[in-house]
C-alpha cells in the first residue's frame, strides 16, 4: 500500500500521519518513522516503522 494510500484512509477516519523523524529524536522513535495522531488532540496513536529501518536489526 502507498504512503499515499494510508494517508487518504486515515484523513478520512479524522487522523494525520507525522512524519516523527523531525519532530522525535531517534532514541525516542525507536525506528519509527510515521505517526498517526488525532487531529482533534494531535496526541500519536500510533508508530509505523519505516519499511527502510524495519528490515534493519529486527
């Protein structure tokens, strides 16, 4: 599935995904790059790893 994809499903349940690389250091995100957060509250729900990282020392 495209990023693009997801993007579109989660605007339509009311969530954003972040990219967390900017906003999270990386001791934080534990090589997790996308966040889905609620619009209304902008709390994360949710960490994808990145598919780049995932492959990577799991």
């Amino acid at each position: 599935m495209k990023f693009s994809e997801i993007q579109q499903i989660a605007n339509f349940y009311g969530f954003d995904l972040k990219d967390m690389s900017n906003i999270y250091p990386y001791s934080n995100r534990k090589k997790q790059t996308i966040g889905i957060s609620d619009r209304r509250s902008g709390e994360i729900k949710l960490k994808i790893p990145d598919r780049r990282t995932a492959a990577i020392g799991n």
